[in-house]
C-alpha cells in the first residue's frame, strides 16, 4: 500500500476507515504504520485516490512475474492441537500435485506451541513447513489468521494453495484471496494439472450441481481452492520422511475480536463425515415415520443416520444429516443409499464411498450407475428383511 503524498490532503477519511488503527495523520498528511495490514480498506475511502492499495499478483512487473511463484501449498487446519482429517487429505492430493508439477509440496502451520506436529506433517507428504507459532494464534482468529497469511504468501509467493472447505477455510480462504487479489475457487471436488497450460485444474459442482465446471487461474498468482474434507483419500504415513522447518515471523495484528466465552462441545451430534458406514434415505422412503428403519440398520450396523436433500427440505430430518453438494461429503466403506433416486447433487457428496448399496423401486434410477450393489424394490419392504438378516446373523 502506498500514499501518494502529493495528492493526500490529510481529511482522516483513510484513518477512519481503517479496521486496525494502521494510519495517522501528520502534518496533514496520512502516513501508515506497522500495524498496517494491506487490507485495502483506506484505498477504498480516499476520495483523492491518494492511496494505492498493491499487494500480491497484480501484474505490476517483476516483482509480480508469475514465473515466481513455486511449489503447492496445504494450509494445516487444527481441531483441539490436532490435524484436521481434511489437511491430512489434502496433503496427499497436494504431493500428487507437486510432483506432476516437479515442484515442493509445503504445509502451512499457524498455532501456539504446535512445532511437534511437523513429523506427521512430513509423514503425510510434505517437503517444507512454514511454523508460525505465537500465543495469538492459540484459537482461529480471522484477522490475525488472514493478516500472516497474507504476509507469508507475499513472502514466500508459493504457486497453489489448498485449504479445506471447512468452517474456517470457508472464512479464511476469500480473505487471503481478496488481499492478494488472486482468484479463488470454492468447494472443489477434483483436482488435477491441466496438459496444455500446466495450470491445477479446479473441479466444482455449478449451477446447482447439475454441471460439473473446470476451473483454471492463468493470470494471477497463487491459484487457490478449498476442497471440502472427504473428497480425497488420505495416503500412508511414511514415517521415515523428513523435512525442512522454516520457522517463519509475522508482524503482530490487532484483531477486531474480542473472546468473551469458549465452550467445549463434548460430542457432535452427527459425524457423518467420519462415520465408517453411512446408513442414509431419501424421499423414496414415503413418510418420515419410515426413517426408523434407517435408523434402526445403521444402529444395527454401528453406522451413522444420512439424508438426501429432499428429505432435509421436507423436514423429514435435521440438516446437519444431510449427504450432498449443499450438505456433507462424505467417503465411508460402507454407503447404503435407501431410497435415494441419485441426483446429481446427492453423487457428489459420497460417490467417494468404498462401497455403494443402492436400494430403489425404480431399476433407472440414477443412483444404481454409481452403486456396487443394487436391490430393485420397495425399500419399505427391502429394509425390515435385511434388518431381520442381520439380527438372526448376529443373534
């Protein structure tokens, strides 16, 4: 961010505006300090346009040669001090990436006293660790988290990055994006390196899942995309890799958040995102009363209760059950889909599964193209027989 000083006129409009007290006005002129974050806010309210707000890939010559920029990145989100399932996940399509590229694989780290979770870190495909630890980092905090982000990509000007389509991801990725002003693509679900330009090819659901849209990023730099958690596989830790820890400074951010309370939920109500076997029904059920069933084969089967989108919307069941491009993805062993047609929404939630039983009336329904094993019938009458298998097989 720069401040034409010429054309400045010292009104304190950029001061006011700016959500980090970064600006002040000397002899009435408007000077930044270090607090400054490069956020834009100030450029925005100038109405001199004294300030110019440049920061990232805005092609503004060779400080911005997009030939720069190298290696795939994996930002490492934290659950409890521990990896998120999801950056495990994304480490191991990143290192496939990479190497397509010929290019480092790097995670991304920012936390409070997290440097014993490089091995793993290692383990799972990377290179390079960039280890930013600071007691501010303790808790995701969008403003600190955005502001060394920020910082290290304008620092290091890694080539890709992959965050997960997480609460947080969701949250930290447009930031990062808009003060980089690179593009982003959201909820991806396929990655590969495209043959003609070597650019990653972002694939996502659009237009209401009913196209599957490949996404490239030719002009700006990093290419960004969040993927949602499940999606890809996780690869077998090699415990015998090492790596390269930088460990990486950051200028202290003022954050706009202040924590009153942290509560601890003891236990999530559905995890379906984790569950091994995935019991799940859709508006072939008939009536919501007939949602016993399911439930009563996937406690029988130690699985976890799904839900198409129908079902949500009818308020048949709670969304937070709900399997789909606008729900969860999942990728159990296990996914029986009970009366569940298969639009295309519903596929690109758990077409990952392991295993597809499918059971429906109608032999043409959508779900049986993607499913391993098939019944043909009225579930209503499918459901208590096979749960009645099961219990004679376990009595």
């Amino acid at each position: 961010m720069k401040i034409n000083s010429e054309l400045c006129s010292g009104c304190g409009a950029c001061a006011a505006a700016c959500p980090f007290g970064a600006l002040v006005i000397k002899g009435n002129k408007a000077e930044k300090t270090d607090a400054c974050t490069d956020c834009g806010a100030c450029a925005s309210a100038c109405s001199f346009e004294a300030i110019q707000a440049g920061s990232g890939t805005d092609n503004g010559g060779d400080a911005h040669d997009l030939n720069s920029y190298k290696g795939v990145w994996v930002y490492l989100e934290l659950k409890d001090r521990q990896l998120r399932g999801v950056a495990l996940e994304l480490l191991a399509q990143g290192r496939k990436l990479a190497d397509e590229m010929g290019q480092e694989l790097a995670g991304v780290l920012l936390g409070d006293n997290v440097a014993d979770l490089a091995n793993e870190v290692f383990a799972n495909g990377a290179d390079r660790l960039y280890l930013v630890e600071d007691p501010c980092y303790g808790r995701y905090d969008a403003d600190q988290y955005t502001a060394a982000m920020t910082e290290l990509i304008n620092t290091y000007r890694p080539a890709v990055i992959l965050l997960g389509a997480t609460h947080n991801g969701r949250d930290l990725a447009p930031r990062v994006a808009a003060r980089i002003k690179t593009g982003l693509t959201a909820d991806c679900t396929g990655l590969s390196i495209d043959a003609e330009t070597g650019l990653v090819a972002w694939t996502r659901p659009a237009f209401g899942g009913n196209i599957m849209a490949t996404i490239l990023c030719p002009n700006h730099r990093p290419q960004m995309g969040t993927v949602r958690p499940r999606v890809f596989k996780r690869a077998e830790p090699d415990c015998g890799r090492t790596g390269t820890i930088v460990r990486a400074k950051t200028k202290a951010t003022t954050s706009r958040v202040k924590w009153i309370k942290s509560i601890k939920s003891l236990k999530e109500s559905v995890n379906l995102e984790d569950a091994e076997i995935i019991v799940a029904g859709g508006r072939g059920m008939g009536k919501p009363e007939s949602f016993a069933l399911v439930s009563e084969l996937a406690e029988l089967l130690g699985g976890a209760v799904g839900a198409s989108r129908a079902v949500v919307d009818a308020g048949w069941m709670p969304a937070d059950h709900q399997v789909g491009q606008t729900g969860k993805t999942v990728a159990p062993r296990v996914y029986i889909a009970c009366g569940i047609s298969g639009a295309i929404q519903h596929l690109a939630g758990m077409q990952g599964s392991d295993v597809i039983v499918a059971i429906n009336r109608d032999a043409s329904a959508p779900i049986f193209t993607v499913a391993h094993y098939g019944i043909v019938g009225d579930v209503n009458e499918v459901l208590p027989a096979l749960i009645n298998e099961i219990r004679c097989a376990t009595a």
